[in-house]
C-alpha cells in the first residue's frame, strides 16, 4: 500500500525539480526535507547565490568537457539539491535533526556524509544514480534509505 505522505512528498520533490537551472537533459533534482510531517526546507540542483547558471551560459561545463554522470562532482556549476536543502535549513536556523529527505534521485555520496552528518535519518529516492559507495555510508550510519516505487515503476 502506498504511504500518502511520502507520495505528497515526493511529489513536492519533482515539482522542485522543475525549478533546476541543470542544462543536462534528465538531471533536474529537487529534494523536499521534512520533519513530522512538515516541510522544513527544499532544495534543487542550481549555480550558488551570484553565480551564472548553466542555462544563463547555454552550455553545460560537464558535457563541455566529457565528465560522465556519476564522477568528478567537484567539476560543475550547480550546487546538488540536497546540498541546497541542507544549507537553506542552516541558512534559515531550521532544526533537520532526525528529519526524512525526499529526492528524486538517489544522493551521490558527497550528499550522503551531509545527510549523515545533518542527522537526517530517512532518506526516500525515486531514479537510481551510479553512485554505490552512498549504499554503504547510508547502511554504516543506519540511515534508512528507500526506493520509492508507484505502480508505475514496480
């Protein structure tokens, strides 16, 4: 049976998404973390405060230079969705502690030693991401990290 709150959030996570000034095709991510049943901060893949974005320059660095999904993070404009939420929520004095991230995709592990380190305790994905090292540290650290599947995707 489908959990009505998680599937609110979820979808709350891809209307997120649609705020992303990702040029790649197919990497616009939005994230929503909530505590008790309350949305604390949410968060999309974009360039920093004063940065241009991929879309202002009309090109994406990681296509530019050939960087496959899933390596070399570091080498990009945009900030990940969780990272943003994440910030917001120390930007703003929001407690996240024991909070449930929903993403709509699978944190890269970069994102993961921050939702670790956050004390989020959940953590609730739809599309997978080739990042397996997350597995591991989310599984170390006794995060409970979910697929989440509709009848569309079971």
């Amino acid at each position: 049976m489908t959990n009505k709150w998680d599937q609110r959030f979820m979808e709350m996570a891809q209307v997120v998404s649609g705020w992303s000034s990702c040029f790649r095709a197919g990497r616009a991510i939005g994230c929503v973390i909530v505590k008790d049943k309350r949305i604390m901060t949410t968060g999309y893949n974009g360039a920093p405060a004063g940065i241009r974005t991929c879309r202002d320059r009309g090109e994406c660095l990681r296509d530019k230079l050939g960087i496959a999904s899933g390596t070399r993070a570091e080498v990009c404009y945009a900030t990940h969705a969780e990272q943003n939420a994440i910030i917001q929520a120390a930007k703003l004095g929001v407690s996240i502690d024991g909070g449930t991230l929903y993403c709509t995709h699978q944190p890269c592990s970069v994102c993961a030693r921050m939702i670790i380190n956050a004390g989020i305790r959940r953590v609730v994905y739809r599309e997978g991401y080739p990042d397996s090292f997350t597995l591991e540290l989310m599984d170390e650290a006794g995060v409970e990290l979910e697929r989440w599947e509709t009848e569309e995707t079971a």
